[in-house]
C-alpha cells in the first residue's frame, strides 16, 4: 500500500490501487437508488437470475449489490460474489485478504453487536475514503430502503476485506507456478524377474553346451562298443533288485535282441526272453548287434 502525504485527507492519505478505482467508479452512480415494493431490487433481480434462485430477489440486498457493481467493472473475481456477508468475510480471510485497518476500496464488515467473530457479522459496505479515525462508505439496503454514503466509528467493524490483496495473491500463485522445475518423466516400469530368465544370460547357455556335451559322447561311445547305454537318472532308477544281464555273446544262440524302441537291439535278460528257450519257445536265427533286419 502507498502512502502519499500530499494527498487530500479523504482519500486518507493513500493512492488508489485500480481495483478500488473501478469499484468506486461502478458504485458512485448508484448512490441514492432505494428498493422497490416488497423489497425487490434490480440488484436481488440480478443475482437470483445469477445462481437461478428467486428467493434472493427480496431478499436483504447489501452484498449482492457489492456483487453486481465488481461484475460489471469485470473485478468479481477479486471481490467475490456473495449475497450472505459472513461467508464474503471467510472468503477474505481464506485468501489472506483480511485486515484491521481500513482504505479506500476496501470492504467493511459490522456486527452492530460489537463482536469481533465473522460469524456475527451483519452488514457489509464499501470504505470510499478515511478520515479523522472515522470511514466514510458506500452503503445498500440501510436505513431501510437506501443505497447511500453514511460516516462510521469503527468499534463496530469486524475487518476489512481488500480486493487488491485478493488478486496480488494470486499473481503471486501463477508466478510461483511458473517456477516449478519440470516435473520428471515417468520412469519406464521394470519388468519383475523370472526364474526362466537365468536361461538366456551367458554361463547358463555355456552350461547347457557343456551338458550337452557330455551326454552326446556318452551316448556314442556306448554305440561304438556294440552296446547301448542309457543314461539313466537317479530319479527314473528302477526299484528292487536289478536282473541280471547275460552279454552278448555269437556262440550262444539262445539270447535273443528285442527292440528297445530306439531302434537298437539289447540283449534280453536271461529267464525274461520272449519266445527264447527260457520260454520254450524256437530260437530265432542270430543277428550281430546293430545289424539290420532282413
């Protein structure tokens, strides 16, 4: 707020701040204007059409004026729309706008009962200037019917709601806004781990060749010596005693070579032949291991 000595003492020796100045200028005109029959006035008219509520058309009219003067000079939004003073004076102090010392431009909010809690307050106006320790205002709906100027003490004033706080608040707000750093981008959700994916790294795919290996020249070098040999894992391991295995041997006609469904022929164990002398049955001619059928 700026001070300036020379100016005149009923503008209480302070500039006015362009919000002030255009609620002034909009209200001025309007000194002297007096409620209709019923109490109906063209500013109730106005703001019941605004939240499309007929009851406020007769209804106690003080604020609503304040409401229809800062939406015609385009500075509602620094001077609030309500019609019910007690929440106009919350709205002030939610937006850090309230204060004890009075200015032009400024609202005044009375408890004619001297309280100093919003919830008492009775009657808002509009400080046009101060003077002497007194305000002198722009009042509706007082002395019954009237929109006029009236000269106040101050002991029944609650506080002061001021417009060009309202809005230097929220100047400040969008500055600050602006000065956020940029927020971070989102970071690309990692994909949770998988016991399978230890398949595809390095030593498992070298341990997989090795094993590999290992098996294959097992399995060949069982062939090269006549026989095959399975390898056999300890959990596929049979149960109970093993039979015996009779070797191969071309003097004996008596073993027989079954298929073991590998295309490989193994000899039978002696007493479980199929159709062998252990079962009385004829003895086949003899093949070599390995030696294609006729």
């Amino acid at each position: 707020m700026t001070v300036h000595r020379d100016l005149p003492d009923f503008l209480g020796g302070v500039a006015l701040d362009p919000i002030a100045e255009a609620l002034l200028r909009q209200v001025r005109p309007e000194v002297g204007y007096r409620e209709k029959s019923g109490q109906n006035t063209k500013f109730g008219h106005w703001y019941a059409e605004r939240v499309q509520d007929a009851q406020y058309r007769d209804a106690p009219w003080c604020d609503m004026f304040i409401a229809w003067a800062a939406d015609r000079a385009g500075i509602a939004d620094y001077v609030g729309r309500f019609a019910w003073t007690p929440s106009h004076a919350a709205w002030f102090i939610k937006q850090g706008a309230w204060s004890s010392r009075p200015e032009p431009g400024a609202l005044v909010f009375f408890d004619w009962k001297g309280g100093k809690s919003y919830q008492g307050i009775d009657h808002v106006g509009i400080v046009e200037s101060v003077s002497g320790g007194k305000i002198h205002t722009i009042e509706a709906n007082v002395d019954g019917v009237w929109l006029k100027r009236k000269v106040r003490e101050t002991d029944k004033v609650v506080g002061y709601g001021l417009p060009r706080v309202v809005k230097a608040n929220a100047t400040l707000s969008e500055i600050r806004a602006t000065e956020h750093p940029l927020a971070p981008l989102p970071r690309a959700r990692e994909p949770q781990g998988s016991v399978f994916d230890v398949l595809g790294t390095p030593h498992a795919l070298l341990a997989v060749m090795v094993l590999t290996t290992i098996v294959l020249s097992l399995r060949f070098a069982g062939r090269r010596r006549g026989t095959h040999r399975r390898f056999t894992w300890p959990w596929n391991a049979p149960s109970g005693p093993r039979p015996t295995v009779v070797s191969w041997t071309e003097a004996d006609p008596s073993w027989l070579d079954v298929d073991d469904h590998d295309g490989d022929r193994v000899p039978v164990v002696a007493g479980h032949g199929s159709g062998g002398p252990a079962r009385g049955g004829a003895a086949p001619s003899r093949r070599r291991p390995y030696e294609p059928k006729p």
